[in-house]
C-alpha cells in the first residue's frame, strides 16, 4: 500500500465525484474487505456495490489484495492503493482550481472519517453534546458559529443540532484568503469593525468559535509592512473586543484546532490522537477535577514543583488571588470556555516565584527550545538558557521590550487525553499534570504584564506540592 496516490486522470476525478464511491474508499483506506462484507456495512444492495467496486478498481484507486475460497466460493479482499490521496495538477491549466479543490475535498473527508474513528462518537454526537451538554441552548436563542473550511462537518451537524432546538444559527466564515484581501482593501475604519462587538453582541446569547491557525498555504498571501502594521491595528481592536465580550452575559465556547502543519516532531497520528479524543472528555467529570484543583489553590499558601534532582520552583500565593478554572464547559453562567479544555490558571500580581528549573521544553513567542534552564528571582527571570539554538533564544529574548522577564501567571493542565508535548503552545498548556509559567505579556491568560514578548516554560510529570503535600506525582492527581 503506497503512503501517497496521485490521482492525474479525469476517469479517477468523475470516479469520486460520488459521495457512495467516496465513502467505499475511505473504508477501503483503512481496512480490506470484500464486497459482501462492505454491502452489509454500508447497507448498498450488491448490484449497486459490485459497480462502484468496479468503477473505483478500473480507475486504479483500489486493488484486489487477496483470494480465499471458502467452501467452493471465492472472497476476493480489497484495498485502497494508498493512504492519502492528491490530486495532480498536471491534469492541464484549465483545471487547477477545480483539481485544487477536488484535492482538498477528498482529503478533508478522509480526514474527518479517521477523526471520527479516533474519538469513536460521529460528528453528528458530538454537536448534540455541544449544544445540550456544554452550551445549553434553549429555544429562539441565536448562536453564532464562527468557523474556517476544516470544521464545515462538525459545524453543518451544529446548525442542524441548533435547529432542532428552536433556537437559530449564525455562521461566519473565515479563510486565510478572506483575511488577506480583508486587510489588504477594506479601509481601517470599517475592517476595525467586528460584527460581534460592534453588532450582534447585545443580540446573541451563545457564540462558539473554532480557534486554530488557517490550513490554506500562505505563500500566496506575503504582507507587505504597511499591510503588517493594518493587521497589528486591526488586532488590537479585536483583542479589546474580546474583552468587552466577556463583560457580556454571552456564552462562549471556543473550539481548539490543530492544523496539520502544527503538528511537533512527535508520531503526528498519536498527537492526533490525542487531541481529538479531548474533545469527546465528559464536561461532568473534566469539570470536578478543575474544581478540585482550583479549591486547593484558593486555600493555601505556596505551590512548590520538584524535579527529583534538586531542582525546584517555589510560587508564594497573594492573600488576595486569581485562580481560574478553564475546563471547556459552557453553560447558562459562563462567559469563557475552551475545548479541548482542562486547566487551572494562576495569576500572579501580588504573589513571587522564586527557583531554578530544567524546565522540559519553551515557546518563545512560537518557536520552540528544548530543555531550557531558568533561574526566577522576586518573579522575574534572571537567567534563561537553552540546551540547543541558545543564540538564536537569547536574541529573540534580547529582541524584546516591555517586562519581558516578569511572570504573569501559571496553568496546571488537567486534559487527561493530552499527555506530552503535542506541538501547539495554547494546547500544551492543558497537558495532564503540567505545569506552565507564562513570562512576559500573557496573551493567553490576561494577566497585567506589559510587554511585547509572549514566552512559556512547561514542566511535565513532575511533582507539584501545595502547602506542602503532593498534588500531581508523575502525572497522577492526588485527591
């Protein structure tokens, strides 16, 4: 079986311009079966399959593996002939866009067919989950969706879960296109506008929104500077936007996506995995370990991490304190959530953080180092260097203004499907057991830090002590 096909015939294009045909190779992608077995599967009379098969076999997509012959009847077993699928654009000139998006369609599909095998619930679940479980929604609400072509499924299967509720849907497209020719044409007092602050914030009640970097290549879309400082203005509205939103009595639920280029040096299937099973976590139960954790932070005194070498970090708490639970739960009283979620956050205005730590791996702004040593005093970094590409570390750090070396806050991460590095800062912060320092002006966390340097140390599978007595020990909540 080949990792990659190219498909470059107009037989093999009309061949899966059949959403039946399509979904007979997905199968076939994954498994092999006979003829028989898939008609029973897919619930396809055999006359219909035999000629599908047929079509899909002559177009070279799939290929007979193997016979068996099984009292005096022969099981032919089929395979796709790759995992992945391309289209190749040397089918002629005229018809790159259409192989483009032929291209795109078919992997997309595929991609969200291995998604769902992955958290083992449909699409079609898990929105039902979304909007009964986590969102609530009651009859005539309007929900907003805003959302990018990766997630149409999931949000198709939204709508309709709205819908049946009574209430009403609003989606709102995005594309890496869009957002280019955005900025690069509409005149800044109009692209500073956003529709829902500026329209549909005192109309709304509930707003889910798919984060996560655009899919599309963006060799085609280069900013010049005067576009790059337009974009830096216009999200600067948008950040103070957000704040208002949150002011509101609108309920938030923000979807964490991953794109495929995000993926860190790990086995990208496991990373995958990984992520998309943290969809699928129970609210209920994801929920009373935030609050676990949270309720023993609002009450003690210092939190001490331990590396077993010596190595430690002692966070002395403010009387008076911020511990926020992020767990991706909306509901009727909330006015932020992400998904995946599973995170207890710590600011830290008032409080110190003393120590020096071999700190696993760090993100400087969105680069990553590994194995990078700090040393905090008074809650300010004093020494920060790094096992591999230190020059490179000290120059973005040199590069940056404000109060670049003051800790803002901390996250203890409680997604228990999120285990090691899975190559996204945001969603690292949610890995079960750790334990993050975010360091100079903390986008992610609010906290009150005044600088243009966003940094994040991450501690995984160490032991966590509060007042004292153990919390986390390789990765293993106490309660």
């Amino acid at each position: 079986m080949q990792d990659i096909f190219y498909i470059s015939t107009i037989k093999a294009i009309k061949t899966l311009s059949s959403d039946r045909r399509l979904k007979i190779l997905q199968y076939l992608v994954d498994n092999e079966y006979t003829a028989q077995d898939l008609g029973k599967i897919l619930k396809i009379k055999p006359n219909v399959l035999w000629y599908d098969m047929k079509q899909l076999e002559d177009a070279n997509l799939i290929e007979l593996i193997h016979t068996e012959q099984i009292r005096g009847t022969v099981k032919k077993f089929y395979r796709a002939v790759a995992r992945n699928f391309f289209v190749d654009v040397s089918l002629g000139s005229a018809n790159i866009n259409n192989a483009k998006k032929i291209q795109n369609f078919i992997n997309q599909e595929i991609e969200d067919w291995h998604r769902e095998k992955i958290i083992k619930i449909s699409f079609k679940k898990l929105a039902n989950k979304i909007i009964n479980q986590n969102l609530g929604i009651k009859e005539n609400e309007i929900v907003v969706i805003s959302y990018q072509p990766m997630h149409q499924k999931l949000v198709e299967d939204l709508i309709v879960e709205i819908a049946k509720k009574g209430a009403y849907a609003i989606p709102i497209f995005l594309t890496k296109r869009m957002e280019y020719n955005f900025i690069k044409n509409v005149p800044l007092k109009f692209a500073c506008k956003d529709v829902i602050s500026d329209f549909l914030l005192d109309k709304i009640d509930a707003h889910i929104i798919f984060s996560g970097e655009f899919l599309e290549e963006d060799n085609e879309f280069r900013f010049t500077q005067d576009l790059m400082e337009k974009s830096n203005q216009i999200e600067e509205v948008k950040r103070e936007n957000i704040r208002k939103t949150y002011q509101t009595k609108v309920r938030f639920l923000t979807i964490d996506t991953l794109a495929n280029n995000q993926i860190a040096e790990l086995n990208p299937e496991l990373c995958k995995e990984m992520y998309w099973k943290s969809l699928n976590i129970e609210p209920d139960s994801l929920h009373n370990e935030c609050e676990f954790v949270q309720q023993r932070l609002l009450s003690s005194k210092s939190i001490k991490i331990q590396d077993g070498n010596g190595s430690s970090l002692n966070i002395s708490l403010p009387k008076e304190r911020t511990i926020e639970i992020k767990d991706g739960i909306a509901n009727l009283q909330s006015s932020d959530s992400e998904l995946p979620g599973g995170m207890v956050v710590g600011l830290l205005e008032n409080g110190n953080i003393e120590g020096e730590f071999h700190t696993d791996f760090a993100y400087l702004f969105d680069k990553k180092f590994e194995d990078v040593f700090i040393k905090i005093e008074k809650g300010r970094l004093t020494k920060i260097v790094a096992q591999k590409n230190n020059q490179e570390l000290q120059k973005m750090f040199n590069n940056a203004d404000g109060d670049k070396d003051v800790v803002g806050s901390f996250c203890i991460g409680l997604n228990p499907e999120i285990y090691q590095n899975i190559g996204h800062p945001y969603i690292n912060s949610k890995i079960y057991g750790a334990l993050s320092l975010q360091v100079g002006w903390d986008e992610l966390e609010a906290s009150q830090v005044d600088s243009d340097m966003i940094a994040q140390f991450f501690m995984l599978n160490k032991t966590i002590l509060v007042d004292g007595e153990i919390l986390f020990e390789n990765g293993k909540l106490y309660k």
